[in-house]
C-alpha cells in the first residue's frame, strides 16, 4: 500500500506565503506525475500544479507566476512554494502521485491540508 502524507497548510494574510510538502511512503517501485490539486467549498476539484518525474512542469493558469511546484525523487516528496496568495487560493490542496506498484500503476491521493487566505 501507499499513502501519502501532506502538511504546510495554515492560514495566512493576502500577499502571504506558503510552503507545502507531500512525503509518499509505502511499497513504491516508482513515482511518476506528482500533482497538487485543490477544493473550494462549493466548487470542483481542480488541478493546481503537476512534475513528472523527468521534471516537466505544468500550472493552472490561475497560479502561474506565484506558485512554484518542485519535487525531491530521493525523498518521495512533492513541494508546492505558495506565494503572494489571494483570498480565492483558499480551499483544501490534495497531493497525488501516478505510483508504479509491484502489480502495476496506481494513482494514490492525500488526505489534504487547508489553506486560508484571509485578513
């Protein structure tokens, strides 16, 4: 099994940042695409930021030019560098990771963290 642990969530003012870090754990042969995706209330997950493993990067137009997506192959983990956030950037961010398992390829997601952006 693979699980994947987020943090760095929190609440911080307009114009702030935020780091967030997703660690994935378990019985991994592989991490392909690791992604950040996030949920406001009322509103349908979407894609924030993803990196394949060879480092190709892909951001929502949305987050473009402040938040900046990174990964440590070594450590299984997937950083998200949150900056000069709004008070729309607030919802629930979820990690996920595209995991080559002993019997195959498996997408796996976190148990997401909250990011409030409020005065």
């Amino acid at each position: 099994q693979v699980q994947l642990v987020e943090s760095g969530g929190g609440v911080v003012q307009p114009g702030g940042s935020l780091r967030l870090s997703c660690a994935a754990s378990g019985s991994i042969w592989s991490i392909n695409t690791m992604g950040w995706y996030r949920q406001a209330p009322g509103k349908q997950r979407e894609l924030v930021a993803t990196i394949t493993s060879g480092g190709e990067i892909n951001y929502a137009d949305t987050v473009k030019g402040r938040f900046i997506i990174s990964r440590d192959n070594a450590k299984n983990t997937v950083y998200l560098q949150m900056n000069s956030l709004k008070p729309e950037d607030t919802a629930v961010y979820y990690c996920k990771a595209d995991v080559t398992i002993l019997i195959g390829r498996a997408e796996y997601w976190g148990q997401g963290t909250q990011v409030t952006v409020s005065s």
